[in-house]
C-alpha cells in the first residue's frame, strides 16, 4: 500500500474498503466502535471494507468524519467508491492564497 504524507492512499482501482481499513487501522479504531460512531454496524463495516457491500455517498463521508479523514483525502475516498469528488482543491499557487503565503 502507497502511503502519501497525509495519510493512508491507494490507487482508487483497489477500491473503497482497503482505503477505509486503512485509515481506521491508523486511527486505532475497531470496526464495532466506529461502526457505533457512525451510526451503522460492524458486519455492514466489514462488508464495505472487504468489497461486499458498496457504500452510498452519505457512508463514505459520514466514516470518513469518524475517523477524521483530511478533506483532500476524503474526495480520494469518494473517487474510489465510484463518486464525485466533494471539496474543491485549491493549488497552492493560486493568486487568492497570495495572502496565506505572505503571512
């Protein structure tokens, strides 16, 4: 598994779930208490982050939440699970940050 500087990442090809384990590995997070933090349960846990189950866009937002998911991160779990990204991405060398970078 590729890991980028922020987080856990991989090819969006693999899918969803190997994703999704490996953010709740990192945040030391069982299935049961996250599955409880989300409102689901650890089976339907365990059915998205093996590729039984395909979760809706409202899951894969509402786990990456629980498990604190950096927004650019959460628009790779999106593309991986076969949906639009949410957030815009801003470049870091976009005039309108001008005043961030100044600072």
């Amino acid at each position: 598994m590729t890991t980028l500087p922020s987080g856990p990442a991989a090819p969006a090809d693999r899918g969803v779930g190997p994703l999704l384990r490996a953010w709740r590995e990192q945040r030391r997070v069982s299935q049961l208490e996250l599955a409880l933090q989300a409102g689901s349960s650890a089976r339907h846990i365990s059915f998205v982050e093996t590729g039984r189950s395909r979760p809706s866009e409202e899951m894969v937002l509402r786990l990456a939440e629980h498990l604190d998911v950096p927004v650019r991160e959460r628009n790779a779990l999106l593309l991986a699970a076969g949906y639009a990204p949410r957030y815009p991405e801003t470049p870091l060398d976009d005039p309108a940050l001008g005043a961030l970078r100044a600072g």
